[in-house]
C-alpha cells in the first residue's frame, strides 16, 4: 500500500474513498473501508494523524498506533492512504474547502462512510453535503456497538474477549523489544520486555494469554508488585520460543485474561503460578469473529 502525506503525492485518479480516523481498525471502520473497497475506483483511504481530539485538548488513549493502523487498511485491500497532518488549521477548514484541497485534488468520486458520518470545521459537514459538492456516497452497513470509545472501555476494564467481539480479531499491544530485569529468565521463563509508547492504550494490569511471533505467549501487564515493582511493564513469554528479538517491534496479541497480579509467599510459589499461567495460555482461543 502506498502512504502519502500531501495530495500532490498521489496521481488524480478516480477513486473511492473511506475518510476517518479509523483508530483500532473495528468492525464499524472495516464496514466503511469494505464498501470502498468493493466500489469502483482506485480504494483509498483519508485518514488523520495525531487523533483530532487530541489537537483538539483532548487525551485519546489510542488502539492503535498509526503504524500499525496501515498495516491494517493494507490488509483489508486499500491501495493507497493519504495521512493528513491534523492541525488546528486542519480542525478550522470548512467542509467545502476541505474536500477541494484533499480529495478533488486525489480525484476522489465515490466516499463511503457510515450514516452519522461527520467532518469539517464544528463537524457541520455530512454525506448530503458531499453529494451536494458532486461526490458520490456509499452508505456502509453499521455495525451495533462498534466504537472506539466502547472498546477503550472494555479493555480499560480487562475484558479481552468484549473488546476482540468489536474489533473483530484479538486486541492488541506494539512495542519494541528492549532490555528488562531479566529476572523471567532466572526463574525458566524468559521474556520479551516490551517499550510501549505513552499514547497508546495498554489494557487493565493482568496476567494474559496471548500470542506474539507466531507462538503462544503467557503475557504480564502492570508493575510487577511481587518484586516491588512501580513502572508500568508489559512483558511477554513466547512458548516453545527461543532467540534474541532485542530491538524488533511486535506486534502481541491478547486472547484471554487469566488474573490479577499478585505477591507471593516465595520464588517457588511465584514459578509455580506462571508455569499454570503457561498452561493455560497454551490452552486459550484466539477471540474474535472470523
């Protein structure tokens, strides 16, 4: 997939078009970006970085970062996506003027988008008023309770498989893999400790089943209060894994709550309760519909 940065990055092609911000790439946001993509036209999408509510004052714990939100348009057949640079001069445009400079300028003919779609300066854009400027509309079929502000709240209370129902595949935690305390290691677990950027949502502190790298993963998110611990961590066991993966980015995968962190007794009881944990991450399905 191609990623521009300015109109005059992409050719004046006929197009259909998705627009949004599309954070966490849900169910709601595949239905919009599936009609485009099987409208006539070149499938492109809109989208916006930082999240606007963020420009706006704002803070948006977000679902995804803007790498991997790509990597997921990409996936479900969008050829080309134009970031636009959110700015409050962005957030000032009106409608009209917006969609001269950003998508007459691409050659946009066909926008899809839900019903309540919205844009422009004070949201006081809509489809009538793109219908009215010329373009075609698509309306995409809504998806009940599909929203980003939905999902932030299933997984801010730890509900794995509520939060995967809307997005329609596991939620998820990016990161790069950088040096921990390697304390996993000295008790046979070894794990990858993984730097997640501030601005991104990590669910509620837990034990979790997971996957990562293509294997299996017993995954802990929070402070580590057995050792007393105080910066936020998330760290990862891969089953059935061994190499050095300092440095890559990963994308991990969160499939089933197992727990609440815990203080033990001593080091035996703490080995003991991660070897169940890595029993029954071996045991956990993979949320999410099909």
């Amino acid at each position: 997939m191609k990623v521009a940065h300015t109109p005059a990055e992409l050719e004046r092609v006929p197009r259909a078009t998705a627009i949004g911000t599309f954070d966490g790439v849900h169910l709601g946001h595949r239905a919009v970006v599936r009609t485009a993509v099987e409208a006539r036209g070149r499938p492109t999408v809109v989208t916006f970085h930082p999240h606007p509510r963020e420009v706006l004052g704002n803070r948006v714990a977000l679902l995804a970062s803007l790498e991997r939100r790509l990597e997921l348009l990409a996936e479900l057949g969008i050829e080309e996506t134009l970031v636009v640079e959110f700015t409050p001069q962005i957030a000032e445009l009106a409608p009209g003027e917006f969609a001269r400079q950003y998508l007459e300028a691409i050659g946009v003919e066909l926008i899809a988008a839900g019903e309540s779609f919205r844009f422009g300066r004070g949201r006081s854009g809509d489809l009538a008023l793109l219908r009215g400027l010329g373009f075609e509309t698509a309306v995409a079929e809504h998806v009940e309770g599909a929203s980003s502000s939905e999902i932030r709240r299933r997984l801010e209370a730890g509900d794995i498989e509520g939060a995967a129902e809307l997005l329609g595949r596991p939620p998820e935690v990016d990161g790069i893999v950088v040096a921990g305390d390697q304390r996993g290691g000295t008790l046979g677990f070894p794990t990858a400790n993984l730097r997640v950027d501030q601005a991104l949502l990590v669910p509620r502190f837990g034990i979790y089943a997971g996957a990562a790298h293509g294997h299996r993963a017993a995954v802990s998110i929070g402070v580590n209060p057995h050792y007393g611990g105080s910066e936020r961590r998330v760290e990862a066991h891969l089953l059935d894994f061994s190499g050095d993966l300092y440095g890559q980015r990963i994308v991990l995968e969160l499939w089933q709550r197992l727990r609440d962190e815990a203080v033990f007794t001593n080091e035996q009881e703490l080995v003991d309760q991660i070897a169940r944990d890595v029993s029954a991450a071996r045991a956990a399905g993979r949320p999410g519909r099909p």
